[in-house]
C-alpha cells in the first residue's frame, strides 16, 4: 500500500470524526426540520414571480387591507388560511424588494457624492476605491421578484454550519496527524525510516488535503439536499441582493453564481486551514496540545472579534482576513471592501484569495522545512 | 564499512546527556554498557538519525549522516528502547505499515514479512492486534520491524528487555548470524546478550565513552581485581560496606562472596577468573566500597 493510502486509512479510521459530524448534522437537521411549512409562500410567491410594477405593489397593498379586515381586534393572524396569512405579509415582501431596487440606485447617487467629497479633499486612493464600488454597483440589477428560500438558506448555510461543520471536523481530525505519532511512541520508526521525513510528509498533506475536500462536500450535499427537499429549486437566478444579508452587496451575481464562488473560497481557506494544522500537530509535544493549538487556530479570530464587537478599529480589518473569516465568505462580499496595493483598490474576495494561497503555501514550506529537522521528543 | 562518531555531544538544558564522544564502528557486534541515565539511549537516537548532536559529526563511509538524509536512513534499522505502534493495527499489518515507510515494494515486504515473523517466532500471532500483544511480544515485532529493509546499520536500544529466556537466547543466535557484513550496536544491562556475541564493548559513563575494547582486554584489564572469599553470614554486612560484592553463594560448607577490588579484602580471599557481570560492577557499581 503506498503511503497515501496508510496516511489516509490513519485519518478515516479515527472514530471521533464520525462522531462529530453526526452530531453536526443532526444538529443542522433539527434546526431545519423544526420551522414552519412555507410551502403556502412558496406557491404565493411563484404566482407574483416576474419583473416589479406599480401595479403588482398595488394589488398586493389592495390585499393586505381586505384581509385586515377579516382579522379580529387583537389582529390575530390564525384566523387567516396559510395563504392568506401569506398574501397578508406579500405586500411588505414586495416593498422590501421595490427597496432593493431603490438601493441600487441610491446607492449610486450616494457614491456620486462621497467621490466628489474624496476628490475635494484630494484623496486619490479612495476617489479609485469609491469609484470601483460605483461601477460595481452599476451592474447590479434587482428588478424580478421570485420565491428564493431554498438558495437563500443554502448560501446562508456557508458561513453558519458549514464554516463549523468544516472547522471542527479539521481540528478533530487532522490535529493528530503528526502528534499521534508522538504521543504513541510510532515517531521513532518513522523518522528513522528511509521514507518516513520528506515523502510521509508529501503523503500525509495530500492526505490531509483529500480529507478537507471530503468534509466540505459532505456538508455541502447535505445542505443543498435538505434545502432543496424543504423549500425546491426556486430562485437561484436571482440576484444576490434578494437575500437580506446581501442588501447592500456591489457584487452584481445570482445566487448560483455566487454560491460557486463562496465554495471556492471557502474551500481554498480550508485546505489552508489544513496546512495550518499539521504544523501545529507537527510542533506539538502531546496529541492534546495539537487539539487545542488547532482549535485556537480556527477560534482564535472569531474569539477576538466577539471580543471587539463590530467596532472598525484596524485588528478587525485585519481579521476579515483571517482564515475562519475567509472561510465564513460572507464577510467579503456583503459591502463593498477593498485594499489598497500600489495606489489601486484591490476588492476583497481577491485578498481572500491571496491570503488563502500565501499561508497554504507557507505551511507547505514550513512542514518541509521542520521535517528534515524533526527530531523525537 | 565504517561509522565514525567526532566529538559527538547532546545538551538538553544544561544537561550535557553525551559529551564528548569520539569513537569509531565497524562490521561486527558492538555491545553498549552503562548505568541508568548514562546517555546510551541520547547517543543512539543520534545514531538513528532521529536525534541530533549539539555538537559533533556523525559519518558513514566518511560522509555526514544529515547531509546522507534518505540515503543514511535507507541502510538504517533501528530499535528504539520504548517501543510504539498502533493499538489497533495486527502485527502484520504494522510491519506492513513500516515496510512501506521504508520504501519496500509490496511483494518483496510480503516475503520479508513473512520470513521475519518465523524469525522472531511470531507467524501465529500475525493477525493479532497490537494492543493485545504481551510486553514481550511487542518487542518482537520491534525487532522484526527494526530488519525489515536488511540493513547494514542496526542500533537496538535494549532489545532483550522483556523476553523470556528462549527468546533472549534465540535472539542472541539470530544476532550473531547476520552481524557478520554490518555494524550491529547493542544495549542491555544483561550481560550474557553480548557475552558471547560482542566484538568489542563500550562503555558509556555520566555521557562520556569510557572504554571501548574487546570483551577479553577488558576482562583482562581487571583480572586481579576479582575475589572470591569464604565467609560467614554475619561477617556479610561489612565486606557489603567496604567492598564491591556480586554474587553471594551459599554452600554446604559457607558462604561465598564474589568481591571486586584492587587489593585483597581477605587474607583467605583468592583471585578467581573475571566474567562480564563482574566488569559491569566494577564500573558501575559505585554507591559501595572506597
Ligand atoms: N529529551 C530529554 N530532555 C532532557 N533530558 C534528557 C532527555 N533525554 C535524556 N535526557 C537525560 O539525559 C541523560 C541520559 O539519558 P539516556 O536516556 O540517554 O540514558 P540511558 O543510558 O539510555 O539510560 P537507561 O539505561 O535508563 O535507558 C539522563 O540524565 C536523562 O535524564
Ligand atoms: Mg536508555
């Protein structure tokens, strides 16, 4: 068997992997199982689906007052059939969407002014920056209307479950990929071995890399399937502004588009993650140490962050770039944010990006340098 | 072949755990003595290139060992003195495991698997798991593991720790045979191991390598220091306090206390021939005596 193949059986045979990611899903399926039934939305919505008009704002105004009438005193909405209850609330959905539209194009009025104010006060970079956002913004178009539950929940599931479901699973799997050999005493053969420095260590990175792959399709699949199964198919060619948290993205993609991205990145950021962790299980003198070192490593910036609350000081810009919040995605495409590099506004998905191959490619570097130094403890 | 050691030192700390070792190993069985914490283990995980000197040069055929790299440990086969493996690989799958750390090709491990395990007496037990081996067992498997690639450097860390004394012996036998065409270094506490088998003997003392020479010049060196003396129980006491004493016999006719010391601690004492034990006690054992 090669030593690809040892090193990967060493990872999968390890029971608490299994253990976690069965609780995890468990735990995402609770959550998701455990809402109202909004197939009453799903059929409302598909029949006011297509372009905003006047009209279409009107008649849904039209039947919010008549089902108010219905309504008792205490304005009780169980009185109301699941449609209606739906149709009830249509009227606010659509307004919420006509201000999507409204945004947009607020949003370019906006930037029009600060562009003048930087220009006054002869700011260049950000007059570059600003005006990279406006002709970003220039592009996003919010004008159908359609039912988005199931791509909404499912982008959402990146930053929230998937970001912990991929951490943990990494901490709990990967941290032991070099201490377990200390702890159990096997470091002795290995690295007096022939292939037991430079060449295990190529195979355990792969290892280590297939294994990360591994955890984020799992999760992946799991969340598209459950979404899917819940809320259907609708909805993914909508622009991302549709979902709340989008409200004020620049970043002119639908929900597909964007969600191809966010995996991508996310993914690039776990591999990272990854490399991160054998250097850390690398150094460590007890398997415990590794765990907990590979844990501050993933908690580390979302501890600080909690710490600093939303506060704009310079460590959380740093920590946007942090791995974890690489990994949430999120983060990097909700508002418009960007880097100066040489005079030019670099945004940050690109920074994400970057960050993900330069540490990747440093724990590369460093596991290969401390190997052919290792010595035993 | 020639593995040479210049002004080898390890440091942990202000803890000088080899100091100083020059010495110089070539085909043959090298049997390695020295009391508890005298660094014999420091200097053969230096050996075993999982350890390196502080100070000092370690070469093979006149070329360093960390510049050798993969080369070194390709003819390397090493036993370390606590022995590790995974609770829930079998035997057989363990040394599978090591056969491809060493770069073995599957079919030639399978061979070499095999024949190793008759070797070290293990075949029956290939499927058990290695948590449930017996301490004894274990070391077999490291034995078995430390042959694997054939190699022509061999340093085992107290390898007859915990067998039985058929095993011991077989092990012995096993030694002798292939250390013909490779360096073979050898700790123990017990004696016998390398009584027979050793070419030479080093001695290894707070981190420095005190002698190194054959078994016989060292028996030599002390033959006028070992006595033999007739004594009664209550006399036994105080030849304990004054006198390195090995083994006390008990005869029909009295006591007989093996004594180890430069001038005669008796007059009715008289000089016997030397044997290993009593080196090992005339080194170390230094708590009694003046
Ligand atoms: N990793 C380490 N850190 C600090 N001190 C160490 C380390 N390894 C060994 N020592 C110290 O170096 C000295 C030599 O230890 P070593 O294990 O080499 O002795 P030994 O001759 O093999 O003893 P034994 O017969 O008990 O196996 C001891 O004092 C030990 O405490
Ligand atoms: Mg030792």
């Amino acid at each position: 068997m090669s030593l690809f193949k040892w090193e990967l059986k060493k990872i999968f045979q390890q029971k608490t992997i299994y253990i976690v990611a069965v609780f995890l899903l468990g735990f995402l399926s609770l959550n998701a199982f455990d809402r109202e039934d909004r197939s009453a939305n799903r059929e409302v919505y598909r029949e006011w689906a297509g372009p905003f008009t006047a009209g279409k704002l009107e008649k849904a105004n039209k039947l919010n007052e008549e089902l108010t009438k219905k309504l008792p005193e205490n304005e009780d909405l169980g009185v109301l059939s699941a449609r209606e209850r739906v149709e009830y609330g249509l009227g606010e959905t659509l307004a919420y969407s006509q201000n999507s539209v409204d945004q947009a194009k607020n949003a370019m009025a906006r930037l029009d002014k600060r562009i003048k104010k930087a220009e006054a006060k002869g700011d260049d970079s950000a007059v570059s920056k600003l005006k990279l956002e406006k002709q970003m913004f220039s592009k996003v178009e919010v004008n159908t209307f359609a039912y988005h539950d199931a791509p909404q929940e499912v982008v959402d599931t990146v930053n929230t479950f998937g970001l912990v479901f991929s951490g943990l699973l990494l901490v709990v799997g990967l941290a032991g990929i070099y201490s377990n050999e200390r702890s159990s005493g096997v470091e002795n053969y290995i690295l007096s071995a022939k292939n037991g420095r430079e060449k295990i260590m190529r195979a355990k990175l792969y290892a280590a890399f297939l294994y990360s792959l591994a955890v984020v399709v799992v999760w992946e699949l799991y969340s598209l399937g459950v979404w899917t199964y819940l809320y259907g198919t609708d909805g993914w060619n909508l622009p991302i502004q549709y979902s709340f948290k989008y409200y004020f993205s620049p970043y002119s993609m639908t929900f597909t588009e964007y969600h191809f991205m966010q995996m991508g990145l996310h993914l690039l950021a776990t591999l990272a993650l990854a490399g991160v962790i054998v250097i850390v299980s690398m150094i460590s003198r007890s398997s415990m140490i590794a765990l907990f070192g590979a844990g501050v490593v993933f908690g580390f910036p979302v501890f600080v962050e909690s710490m600093l609350g939303m506060e704009d000081g310079w460590v959380n810009k740093l920590l946007t770039y942090s791995l974890t919040n690489i990994m949430k995605v999120e983060g990097l495409f909700m508002n418009f944010k960007s880097v100066s590099l040489l005079g030019m506004p670099v945004i940050a998905p690109y920074i994400g990006i970057a960050v993900s191959i330069i540490i990747l490619a440093l724990a590369v570097y460093f596991t290969r340098f401390l190997i052919v130094r290792k010595q035993v403890a | 072949m020639k593995l040479k050691l210049e002004n080898v030192s390890k440091v942990f700390g202000d803890k000088k755990a080899v100091d100083n070792v020059t010495t110089e190993l070539t085909s043959g069985v090298y049997g390695f003595l020295g009391a508890n914490g005298s660094g014999k283990t420091t200097l053969m995980r230096m050996l075993a290139a999982v350890s390196m000197p502080t100070s000092g040069v370690i070469s093979l055929n006149g070329e360093d060992i960390s510049d050798m790299g993969a080369r070194y440990r390709d003819v390397l086969g090493y036993l370390p003195q606590h022995i590790g493996f995974y609770k829930s690989f079998s035997v057989e799958k363990f040394l599978q495991y090591i056969a491809s750390l060493k770069g073995l090709e599957k079919r030639e491990a399978k061979e070499r698997i095999a024949e190793l395990l008759e070797m070290v007496n293990l075949s029956e037990s290939k499927k058990v798991k290695m948590g449930k081996l017996s301490g004894g067992m274990k070391q077999r498997v490291g034995i078995a593991q430390a042959l694997l690639n054939d190699p022509k450097v061999l340093i085992v860390d107290e390898p007859t720790a915990g067998l039985d004394p058929k095993e011991r012996i077989r092990f012995r036998n096993l030694l002798a045979e292939i250390a013909s065409d490779r360096i073979v270094l050898l700790s123990t506490h017990i004696v016998s191991d390398i009584e027979y088998i050793a070419k030479e003997i080093l001695i290894m003392k707070d981190g420095r390598l005190i002698q190194k020479d054959t078994p016989q010049n060292l028996m030599k060196h002390i033959a006028s220091n070992v006595w033999s003396v007739d004594a009664s129980d209550a006399e036994i006491p105080s030849y304990q306090a004054s006198y390195k004493v090995g083994n006390i016999t008990r005869r029909a006719e009295g006591i007989d206390l093996r004594i180890i010391s430069e001038k005669k601690p008796a007059p009715q004492a008289v000089n016997v021939p030397v044997n290993l034990e009593d080196l090992y006690l005339y080194y170390f054992d230094e708590e009694v005596g003046a």
